[in-house]
C-alpha cells in the first residue's frame, strides 16, 4: 500500500523544478561563455590581420 503525502510530493515537484531552471541556466551560461570566447578570438585574429596589411602598406611607402 502506497503511502501518498500531497505536502511531500508538492515540495518534491517543486525541488524537481528549480533544479531544472538552475540545470539549464548552468548549461546555457556554460555554452554562453565559450561561444563569447570564440567570437572574441575570432574579432582578435581579423584585427592581427588588418594589422599586418597596414605594416605592409607602411612599410611600401618608406
């Protein structure tokens, strides 16, 4: 015989979904950051690029 406890399994449910919001909070900050990582990594190789061709182009006119 099963014992039902409608307090208990509230709180059950409840606990059940706060883990869920805090689980994908963490997943999407986890994922937020490394996508910012590449990004920034990505603006910072097209600037050492742009870079190089200016020194280039200085370097012509000397």
């Amino acid at each position: 015989m099963k014992i039902y406890d409608k307090e208990m399994y509230q709180k059950e449910q409840w606990i059940k979904s706060v883990l869920l919001v805090v689980g994908i909070f963490v997943v999407g900050f986890v994922i937020g950051y490394f996508v910012h990582g590449f990004e920034k990594q990505d603006k910072i190789t097209t600037l050492q690029e742009q870079i190089e061709i200016l020194q280039k182009e200085v370097n012509q006119i000397r």
